[in-house]
C-alpha cells in the first residue's frame, strides 16, 4: 500500500516515517496498536533544595545510600536502574512507588526521597517545584519514548499528519 511523500504502508502496523536522513523507523504492532519510538530521553535525579545529596557530588554509594521513589504504575519497587547496581555489587532503597511523575516529585519536594526520572520529560515540573537536579552516577542507557496508536489510524492523512508533526516536534525538543 502506498501513503504520503516519505511513507510506507504495507500493513497495519508498519507506518515508517522517513527521516531527514533517509532511515525509516518502524512501528510494530502488539494487541492492535502501533508503537513507534520517537525519541530519547537521559536520567537524572530530582531531589528538594538542601537535601544531602546535593553537598557533594553523587557517588554509586551516595545514591544507593539514599531512600528512593520509583515511578511505576503497577507498583513495582524495582526498575532497571536496580539491575544496573545489582550488577555493579550495590543495592538501593526504594521504599515508595508513584503511578505517575507528578506525585513523585512531590514526594521528593515534601521529603529526602530521591526519584529518578527522564531529564526533558520532567524538567518543567522539577523547575516549578524548586527541585534539585543531579546527575546520575551511573552509566544507563536513554529511555526511549514512543508514540502510540490504534493500527486502525495508519492510513488515516490527518493521523499521519499528527504523528509526523509529533516526531518532528519531540526530535527538535530532543535533539535526537
């Protein structure tokens, strides 16, 4: 099936927008909706002002000493970042989870918890806040953000439309 300048559509599911480059990024399909990754994302740590993590720089041992939040919406108090410390001979307390980043960061504004999270993703939240942003001191790979939809949209123009500008947009934001 053909589609709009610099896109292919085969079958559902398989929407490519061409970058300014040329490559193609396909979507793939799980339970009749497309996945795309659009772009990415690095961690940071969000802390209040004056907490004690910001005194000196973040050690691996600084870090897992702290008690942590994590985001997750089923609850889970284990991510991947506590298989990067497992496999580094360290262990983190993480003894809250939040469904989403709001009530994280509030949770790091009103306590010492720590909450690690994508850096321009939530850095106007952590700004309105007042919170503190640290490096993390570990090497994790980016966390990919991916656009999301109902495979019945892939010939849709005005969805493809969106989803090109949404790409643009999140890769201008990105720099990725």
């Amino acid at each position: 099936m053909g589609g709009p300048a610099g896109h292919r559509f085969s079958r559902p599911g398989d929407y490519s927008p061409t970058s300014g480059d040329g490559s193609r990024r396909e979507a793939h399909t799980v339970n009749n909706n497309c996945i795309l990754p659009a772009c990415t994302d690095r961690l940071v740590l969000a802390v209040r002002s004056g907490h004690p993590l910001t005194e000196q720089p973040v050690t691996v041992e600084s870090y897992t000493a702290a008690e942590h939040v994590t985001v997750s919406r089923r609850g889970s108090l284990h991510d991947r970042i506590d298989d990067a410390l497992t496999a580094l001979g360290h262990e983190r307390r993480v003894i809250a989870s939040a469904p989403t980043t709001a009530p994280a960061l509030q949770l790091a504004h009103d306590t010492d918890l720590v909450v690690t999270l994508p850096d321009a993703t939530t850095r106007s939240s952590r700004h309105q806040l007042g919170l503190t942003t640290l490096q993390l001191p570990l090497e994790l790979p980016p966390v990919t953000l991916h656009l999301l939809w109902h495979h019945r949209h892939d010939n849709d123009p005005a969805h493809t439309w969106l989803r090109d500008t949404a790409i643009q947009t999140l890769r201008a934001l990105f720099r990725t």
